[in-house]
C-alpha cells in the first residue's frame, strides 16, 4: 500500500516507521512543492480553516460533547449555506442580485 504525505512528516522517524509496518510511501520533501498538491490547499484544510472561522469553535470550552456536536453541526451548515448562496449569485441572475460578492 502507497502512502502519501506532506512536508510535515518528513523526518527520519516518519521513514522508519512507515518502512517497519510495510508502506512504500511518497513523502514531501520540506523545502520542495508537494508533487501532488503542488499550489493548491486539500479540500479538507479549505473547510476547516472555514469552521475555524467561527470564534465559538476555536474557543469551545464544553465538557458536553452534544453540545460541541451541535456547534459543530452548525458551523457545517452554515458553511454550506455560504456556499449554496455564492454558487447561485454566480449562476442564476436576479433583478435584484447584490452587486458584492461578500455575504453580511
């Protein structure tokens, strides 16, 4: 099995380990563009650097974990929200279409 990894597992102990439990793997070279990457941010850094947007996120103090499900859940829809009305604003034209791409 092939492992892929950015520039902040590139160390020595990463290599052995990866090499102990049988991977081949391609791993960043720091100082190097990632060769499957290169320019580009993952999906998955993209969303939530968008849910660390949201203060009570970053700052969540509860010991509950249905509560930090629930801001969780929030942030994610609020998240697609943004997104489903920037798709529209872009796609489908109105009279009354803001001229701002900014949402308030």
């Amino acid at each position: 099995m092939n492992v892929n990894l950015d520039r902040g597992y590139d160390s020595n102990t990463s290599r052995a380990l990866l090499r102990e439990l049988g991977f081949t793997s391609e791993v960043a070279r720091k100082g190097v563009p990632a060769p499957i990457q290169a320019g580009k941010r993952w999906v998955v850094e993209r969303t939530h650097s968008w849910m660390n947007s949201y203060g009570k996120l970053r700052r969540c103090t509860e010991k509950n974990s249905t509560v930090v499900a629930f801001y969780l859940h929030l942030a994610a829809a609020l998240v697609t929200l943004r997104m489903l009305i920037r798709h529209g604003a872009v796609h489908y034209r109105w009279d009354q279409r803001p001229t701002t791409r900014r949402l308030k």
